[in-house]
C-alpha cells in the first residue's frame, strides 16, 4: 500500500510516522507513506497557500491552486482508490472506514488548514470526507495520522500477532474486554482465575461476556446496535 499525505504543515507528521508500528511497516516495505509539503506546489512568489474567505469573515482559507496541482502530479504518476479529506463535517471515522480502507492500494489524504479548504478542492477531487470527533482541531495533520495509523496496523504482516488487531475494540461491534498479563498478583489485586485456567473455551466466554458488559456500560449505543445485528 502506498498513502501521499498532503499538508500546509508537513513537519507535524514526520516524527509520528517515523516510528512504533507505522514507522516499522515502512521499513519492512509493508507500506509506502510520503508527505507532500503543499508550499511546493504554490505559485504564489512567496509560496503562499492561503488566502481570505469571499464575503469576508475571519480565519483563512487553503486556496485550490497548490492542491489541484500537488493531486493532478500524484495522479498522473498512479491510479488512486481514494482521495480523503480530513474535515470536523466529514463522515465519523470508525474501524468498519479502516478496515475498508486497508485493502485498496493508493490513497491520498489532504490535510485541511486553517478555516478550512475551498469548497472546489472539495466538489472535484476528494471522494470521501473523514472526522475523527465533534471538535475542532488547528488542522486535519492529527486526524490524517490517526486515519494511517488505524490502516496501517491492519495489512498483513504488520502486527507481530495476525490475530491482535481482529480481537481490538469495535472489530466485531463492540469493546474490548479487560486485559490483564504478569505478575498474576500485584499490589492484593489478582487475575481473573479463568484466564489462568487454561480452558481457551472458558476464556473466550469470558472475554465475550466481559466485553458485553463493557459495552453495555460505556458505549450504550453501540450496544444496541450490536444487540439489532445479532
């Protein structure tokens, strides 16, 4: 897999993409991650990318001169899957939008600055809108690794355990149970007898009934819908 990640401020998502799983996919060639620093593509004097919002109003807005060009030059070199952008009135980001993004080959995620990006980078290159929460943020760079960070960790071959990132958190709808590893007794505080049991079918039951109920009482909504689907 290969993801261009377009930013204003590419400095911001250098360090993170550089290291732990992500950084490790990369070095063993199980994905291509490049960032483009849209000041490049400007055809300002001063490389500017912004500019003010038509009918006045504060903030600034990315102008669309460097974004065609920046995603008009990664298209002629390859086909793209998709074109995200990050942006607080896209579509919630959630694990069933990783999973499906984890398996096509070429993605681009544009990085919205500022007050936001001109409605016509929109209308005519990006093909799915992502948001990570109901706030706001200084920029999409945040939502963009995070959006990586939830594909990356699913293609094959990057977990050291293939089965890990099946039995994470809203896999199959709901949380994730209680974890727990050695010591078996820290502190007074004990491991669940079963999980030292060694019957994997006590376990498994367990785990399924622990994440019910932490469901149930964290994320009623979620729950529910689990509950109509099942």
């Amino acid at each position: 897999m290969r993801i261009d990640i377009i930013s204003a401020v590419p400095q911001v998502l250098e360090s993170p993409l550089n290291h732990s799983i992500v950084g490790n996919a990369q070095e063993n060639g199980k994905v291509e991650i490049q960032i483009h620093d849209l000041r490049e593509y400007s055809e300002d004097k001063h490389n500017k990318v912004d500019d003010y919002p038509y009918g006045g109003g504060a903030g600034m807005v990315l102008t669309p001169q460097p974004i065609f060009s920046c995603i008009e030059k990664l298209k002629s070199e390859r086909d793209y899957d998709e074109i995200l952008f990050t942006a607080p009135d896209g579509e919630h980001f959630n694990q069933q939008a990783a999973n499906e993004l984890s398996v096509q080959q070429n993605l681009i995620i544009l990085c919205g600055h500022y007050k936001g990006v001109d409605q016509r980078v929109r209308d005519a290159l990006i093909t799915k809108e992502y948001s990570i929460g109901d706030f706001v943020l200084s920029g999409g760079e945040l939502p963009a690794l995070v959006i990586a960070d939830a594909i990356v960790r699913l293609l094959p071959g990057v977990l050291g355990d293939a089965e890990s990132a099946l039995s994470d958190s809203f896999q199959d709808g709901l949380l994730e149970g209680p974890v727990y590893t050695r010591p078996a007794k820290f502190k007074g505080m004990e491991v669940p007898e079963v999980l030292r049991s060694g019957d994997h079918q006590k376990v498994e039951q367990w785990r399924h009934k622990q994440s019910l109920e932490r469901t149930k009482q964290r994320r009623p909504d979620i729950y529910k819908k689990f509950l109509k689907e099942h």
